[in-house]
C-alpha cells in the first residue's frame, strides 16, 4: 500500500495562499507593508497609499502576540492547552476568549454542528495534531466511533460565564482547537487597528486563509487543483470586505488513492468528502467567514438541490457572497450567488452555477 504525504511549507502556504490578492502586490511610493509570524504562520498587513507607522506596526505587534499567547495549541499557558488538560470544572479565560467562544457557539447552532472546535480529538486520530506523519494509515472505524460516542464532541455544553470571565468545561475529554477561527478573530482586530489610525486601503492577510480588503479592486480565489487561481471576483468600491477560504487541498493524506482532507466531519468522524474542493466566503467578518468556509467544505452537498447551510448562512448574513469549487466524477462548478458580472472564470472546465 503506498502512502504519500502532502506537505506545503510555511513560505510557499503564504505565497502561494488560498486568498491571492489581484493587483500589484508592491508598495506604492507612499504605501508600505509590514510581516509578522504568529499562529505559525506569516502574516502581511499592506498599505496602499500610506506609510505604516511604527506606532501601527506596534498595535499590531501586540495584538497578535497575545491572541497567539491565549489561543495557542502549543503553548502550556494559553487558554486553549490550560482547557485542554483541565477536568470538569471552570477555567480562566480572558475577554478575547470570550468573544470568540460565543461567536463559536452561535455558528455551532447556524451550520448545524458543521463547523466545531470540539473535532481536536478527531483531528488527533486522524494524525492531522502532527501532520505530516509518514507512512499515514486511516483509523479504524472501532476508533472513530469511539470518539464519537464519547459526547466528547459536544461544544454547545460549554458554559460561557462572561462577567467571571471563565469558561465551564463539561466533560474531561473534551479538547478544542481554535487555531483557524483565531486567525479571522485577529483579521478582524488588525483591521480595526488600521481604520483608527486612519488608513484607507490595502489589505490583511493572515496565513492565507482569513483576509481583509480595506479597499482593493479585485481579489483571486487560489486553484485547488493547480497552480494559479481559478476564478477572478470584483471588489472596486467595496471596503472592510473579510474574506476566508477552506479546502481539501493544504494539508491532506493521500493512502491507496483516497484524499484524507484536515476539514473533519464531527457528525461522521471523519474527513469532509462532499465534492466541494474550496469554498470561499466574503462578508460579515473575519471571525464569521472563518467558521462558515470550513462548515460549507464539511456540510453535505448535491449538485442541482437547495442546500439547507447555504440558505441559512444567506438568511443571517444577507451580505454573505460565496464561492464554491465542487469537483465530483465529471461534475466541475463554481456555484455562487454573486452577481455573474462580478465573477470571472480563469479555468474554463468549470461552470459556473449561479444560486
């Protein structure tokens, strides 16, 4: 049986991205950027037409200094490996903590369990904790199952307490893993950072995945399947537009022929395999678009039916425009609701199906 591993470095995961932005990517005379690496990834904050100051570039310094201290998965203070090793009972949270376990909860209950930050057990057994692994082989049902049936998985039970500033764990084997939802929480506040200090344009790119467009022309959604971008979307007018892409396609196993996607199913207990290849969401916020690009990658999916996620997302975030790429035996689209002049299709194999 052969085993083969896909791994993208840390540099090539930035340069490449899910996200690219279309346009120059060098600074104007009077623009600047500055980088940054927290949540083990690059992080670009670029300004058009304005020099980032040091005072900024230091706001934004220290602001992701502390969201990767409290939300880091590898840090034996943070709150996320504190909440991890804890039993029953509370544990101490701050009030970043706060904010992003309550949006958690809440698309909890809008995807339908699709997007949890509970799946860290699954996401262990699959490997994905220590990816890449050599010699990568499945877990047997038996296992799946026995996370499954644990209520290990069951994220609404936590009890945020937000005057006490605590989050109540319910169950010992519960573990979370909000790296990905982390990254929008810090797009969003970069963000803010730069509206208050007066700037007017560029754009935030946290490792990709979680975008902001202060104010651009357009942006490119990365090809899944191959090198360059697979569609081109209008922006020009549009400012604070949060932007965040999930797909099968940055980390995965490959084992006798089948792709093993890092996006885990909590209800099946394994990688999500519903023929959307990348979704990409723009809209609400970063926080929001974070959580809602994996829950359409992971929510099931039939080509020419209504699709339950999609609505609900369309009815509590009006603004929403999504972006998917479904690839399934013969069946290449682009399924979106946006406006067909706004959207260019670069691969021509693909049809674009408008919702």
């Amino acid at each position: 049986m052969k085993t083969r591993v896909k791994f993208l470095c840390k540099i090539l995961s930035f340069l490449l991205v899910f996200i690219l932005i279309s346009g120059s990517f060098g600074c104007s005379s009077k623009g600047s950027a500055v980088d940054f690496y927290y949540f083990k990834t690059q992080i670009h904050v670029q300004s058009e037409s304005k020099k980032i100051s040091d005072k900024t570039a230091n706001k934004i310094d220290n602001i992701l200094r502390l969201l990767d201290q409290t939300f880091s998965a590898s840090q034996p203070n943070s709150f996320t490996c504190s909440f991890n090793s804890s039993k029953v009972g509370n544990v101490d949270a701050n009030e970043h903590v706060i904010k992003v376990l309550t949006a958690c909860k809440d698309l909890y209950t809008i995807t339908e369990k699709t997007f949890n930050p509970a799946v860290k057990p699954l996401i262990d057994l699959w490997q994905f904790d220590k990816y890449p692994v050599a010699n990568f082989t499945p877990p047997s049902d038996l296992l799946i199952e026995q996370v499954l049936s644990s209520n290990a998985l069951d994220f609404d039970k936590i009890v945020i307490d937000e005057e006490n500033q605590t989050v109540y764990k319910p169950i010992d084997d519960m573990q979370i893993d909000l790296g990905g939802i982390a990254k929008g929480y810090a797009t969003d506040l970069i963000y803010q950072i730069l509206i208050d200090d007066g700037y007017e344009d560029g754009y935030v790119n946290v490792g990709g995945s979680s975008l902001c467009l202060v104010s651009e022309p357009a942006l490119s959604v990365a090809h899944p399947r191959k090198d360059g971008s697979i569609i081109k979307v209008k922006t020009i007018g549009q400012t604070g537009l949060f932007v965040s892409t999930s797909g099968d396609y940055q980390r995965y196993y490959e084992f006798n022929g089948v792709r093993y996607s890092h996006l885990i199913d909590g209800l099946t207990g394994a990688p999500a395999d519903t023929g959307i290849i990348s979704a990409t969401i723009t809209g609400a916020s970063g926080i929001i678009a974070d959580a809602l690009s994996t829950a359409l990658c992971v929510s099931p999916y039939e080509v020419g039916s209504q699709n339950t996620l999609i609505d609900k997302i369309l009815f509590n975030y009006p603004n929403a425009k999504i972006y998917l790429v479904y690839q399934k035996d013969d069946v290449k689209q682009i399924i979106t609701n946006a406006s067909e002049i706004d959207v260019s299709v670069i691969d021509t194999e693909y049809q674009l199906v408008l919702i």
